[in-house]
C-alpha cells in the first residue's frame, strides 16, 4: 500500500473502532501528515475493510520507512503518536465508561478492553501468541514473548522508572498520553477507593484476560495495612466480576514498581480461588467469618463472610501477627538491619455478597545458600524462573522468560534423541526427570512432558515460597494469635 492509502485506511479505522467523528476526519489526517512529517496530500480513495490494527501499522511503517520519514529506531514512538491523534481523549473515554457502567460494571470494563485493544494500547495481537497451557496439578504456565527478563531485581525496578522525574514512575496517571513512555494511547478510568482517589487502566502485556491495575492518584509507596483490605473489598463491590491483589510491598517478593501504591487484578479465575480449606479455625468475636488453611502450595490464609468490618478486622489481626512473628530456625526474622523481611500479599473475589479474602504469607529475607531469597525459587529452578514471585504467580498462574520458546525446542530435539546438549546444561534437572519417567517417543510426546514437567516444577517452586513447612504449622501460627479448632 503507498502512504495516502495507508493512512485513509487508518482514519477510516478510527471511525470504525475508535469514536472519531466524521466531522473530525479531516483534522485527523492532517494530523498524520503533521506527524510523519508527510508533504501534501491527494486522495486515495481507500476505505477501511476490516484489517487488523498491527497489519495497518506495519504497512504505513513500511511506507514511512521507505520514503525516508522517520528512522527505524524511531518506529515505535511515531507509530504510537499516529494512534494517539485517532484515539478518543481521556475525557470522552471516561464519559462513555461512566455511562456504560450505569447499564452493568462488566459491560463498562469490556468495552474500555477493547478500546484499549483497538486503540494497540493492550498489544493483544502479540499476547494471543504468547505459549499457555494449564498443568496437571492446574496451575496455568504461561511464556511471555513481550516482556524482557529481569534475572536482576535491581535491574527489574530501573526498567520501570523515569528518567527525569516526570512523570514519577512509569504508573502515575501523568502518563496518560504522555509520549516520552510510548504511552499516547493510554487510557484511564477514576475509582473512588475508601476516601481515597484511584484510576483503572489495562496492562499492554496482560498476564491473564482482562489484566489490569488499579493505582492511587497520590505517588506514594506501596503498603498493605488494615484500610488496603478495606480498598480492595471496595474494588470488587464496584466490579464484582473481577479480583483485586496487592502485591507484598517489599523487594524480591513484591511488585516492581514499588515507589507507588497500587492493586492487580481482573477478569479470570485463578487457581488459588479453588483451592480448599485443609484446616478450617475461629476466632472468638467474628462469628459471622470464617478462617482457613489453605489446601496450597505456597502459605495461604483464606478468610471469607458477608461483614466487610469483621474480616478487615481479622485480616489485620493475622497481619500484625505475622509481621512480629520470629522462629530463627526456620530463618523467620521480621527485621534486622537490612530492613524488615515479613509481608502479607492480600487477594480478594467476591460471589454474590461474600467476600473471600486471601492472604499468601511472604518473606524476602536472604541467607549466604540463598542469596536471592530463602523463601524464592530455589537456584535449581532458576533457568526456569529466576525473577520475582509476585501476586500472579503465588495465586497459580505463573510467567516465564520468552527465551524458553527456543531452549525448549532444543530440549524437545534432546529428549527424543536420548542426549542432553553441552549448551542445555542448566536444563539436566528437567531432562534427567522427563527421561526417568516416560521417555517420549514422538514430538507430541515430549512436548507433553516438557509441559508436564514445567507445572511440576512451578509447584515446586510456589513450595519454596513457603514460610511454613506443613499446613499445620500454619495453623498453629494462627493458633499463637488467638484462633482455635
């Protein structure tokens, strides 16, 4: 396609699937000839027909490449200005979200997905390809071909901050549309948490369907204390068809934008949410509660009922233990020099008028065999996932490095072959297991031990995140705190 067309066919996009009003088409285009820098303009006479937005973009990519208008290093931020002149401004987004969701929470947060989606805000088109699959045991693995692997958590905060101060982190509202970050086409939406101003905005490299976060309008740190359990049931009585996590707000265990306070959550039914209670407890006061050890892999504490007051109450209750509690056997410290290390990750999903809070119990505290974490990924699981076990993954749904694609298809050659290659090395662990149990015979097969064994392995690993060795240890830490059988 030569350029004109391209950008007919662009404009005649947003009309179709971004809002723009014939009245503005004009300004529309003349804004892309701002943009790319274009001289002139003669009609092409093509009208839009259906193509997908990444094939749209590619071909005026193509066009501008060729005629010298930008640099290919300049691609992504033009591209993004380009979407930016089409997309709705925030004012009229939030207008028709607010209207929707007088009609139905589900369908107002439906609608912004596909905004956000149709606006190549959400690179759905990439995230369609991204390997999934849900393992034996039901945890679901994903591969992520999008987003870079951090194996230094230090490197994985200065991947998500901001040169220059503005805007403070790479999640405040300031960067709705702000293009230093690629961000033209972002999106965002106003809550009203406790007494408190949030927004909603969907993740560009969504982990599960519907991924996003809520995040305060003040830049200031993540914590979790008694009024977050409050926020977080606030969230899922404004859209009940979602959860809503915070992430443990300390290094190596916790999100990676700490510096400022904010939620995850979304549309899909994580694996947590059906795990059983093993050893249901009380506590005295809250008859109207109920209390759990979960039947899970990592430590987790499920507290449900209908009282939003009595399980705040007893969330708090259990968080406050947990973050005074000691056992140096274990390595259990809450705080040293080095800072404090015990942290509760809170999750919640609402059926009906109940609550069902989850708490996953953390610590990041390191050791000389552990210098990355004693209750993290053990270094024998570290090709497969070195990075942070965050809220997503302790809830059953975990994200691995791109780079597997390729090693496991080397690994898959390995298998069916009967020999480990010397550039496989890190990956005997995985092939010595495959091989002790079943050694597969066809392609099919070892693809399905390759997946087999990778869900094997991340329930290792959330066993690993966990602070109590059994679930009765678990109790009995619950029991120290005043809950009883």
């Amino acid at each position: 396609m030569q350029l004109f067309e391209v950008m007919d066919k662009l404009v005649g996009y947003a009309e179709a699937r971004l809002g723009l009003s014939r009245r503005d088409a004009v300004y529309a285009r003349n804004t892309l000839l701002l943009l790319l820098g274009a001289e002139g303009y003669a009609a092409s006479g093509a009208v839009y027909e259906g193509e997908r937005i990444g094939e749209l973009l590619s071909a005026l990519n193509e066009c501008a490449l060729g005629m010298g208008l930008y640099e290919a290093g300049d691609a992504e931020r033009k591209l993004d200005e380009v979407m930016g002149a089409l997309t709705l401004p925030p004012s009229e987004v939030e207008k028709i979200f607010s209207e929707t969701y007088e009609i139905s929470p589900e369908r107002a947060t439906a609608w912004l997905y596909r905004y956000s989606v149709a606006s190549d805000y959400v690179k759905k088109e990439k995230l369609d390809k991204n390997p999934r699959f849900t393992a034996r045991n039901g945890l679901i693995v994903t591969i992520n071909l999008a987003k870079p692997e951090f194996r230094d958590p230090k490197k994985a905060v200065s991947g998500n901050s901001v040169k220059g101060g503005y805007p403070a982190c790479s999640i405040c509202r300031e960067n709705e549309g702000f293009g230093g970050r690629a961000k033209r086409t972002l999106r965002t939406v106003s809550l009203t948490l406790g007494d408190e101003k949030w927004f909603w905005q969907f993740s560009p490299y969504g982990y599960f369907r519907e991924h996003g976060i809520a995040v305060n309008e003040k830049h200031i740190p993540m914590h979790v204390d008694e009024e977050t359990f409050y926020r977080l049931m606030d969230f899922v009585d404004a859209f009940p068809h979602y959860f809503i996590g915070c992430n443990a707000p300390l290094p190596r265990i916790g999100g990676s934008v700490l510096a400022h306070d904010h939620f995850q959550g979304g549309g899909e039914r994580l694996p947590l949410f059906d795990a059983k209670v093993k050893i249901p407890l009380k506590l005295d006061g809250y008859p109207d509660t109920e209390v759990g050890v979960l039947d899970w892999y990592g430590t987790c504490i499920r507290v449900s009922g209908e009282n939003r007051r009595s399980i705040a109450k007893v969330c708090e209750r259990i968080r406050e233990g947990w973050l005074a509690y000691r056992d140096e056997a274990r390595g259990l410290i809450p705080e040293d020099e080095n800072g404090v290390h015990h942290a509760l990750s809170p999750t919640v999903v609402k059926t009906g008028n109940r609550y069902e809070m989850h708490l996953i119990v953390r610590s990041n505290i390191t050791s000389k065999e552990y210098p990355d974490g004693v209750f993290h990924a053990h270094p024998v699981f570290h090709v497969i996932k070195k990075e942070s076990i965050g809220l997503i993954e302790a809830q059953g749904l975990f994200i691995l490095p791109g780079r597997l694609v390729h090693e496991l298809g080397i690994l898959k050659d390995a298998l069916l072959a009967g020999k480990l290659p010397k550039e496989l090395a890190e990956f005997t662990l995985l092939y010595a297991e495959i091989m002790a149990t079943a050694i597969p015979r066809t392609e099919e097969e070892a693809e399905r031990a390759i997946r087999e064994e990778l869900g094997y392995i991340c329930e290792r690993i959330l066993e690993n995140t966990a602070v109590f060795e059994t679930h009765e240890d678990t109790a009995n830490f619950l029991r120290g705190l005043g809950f009883h059988d």
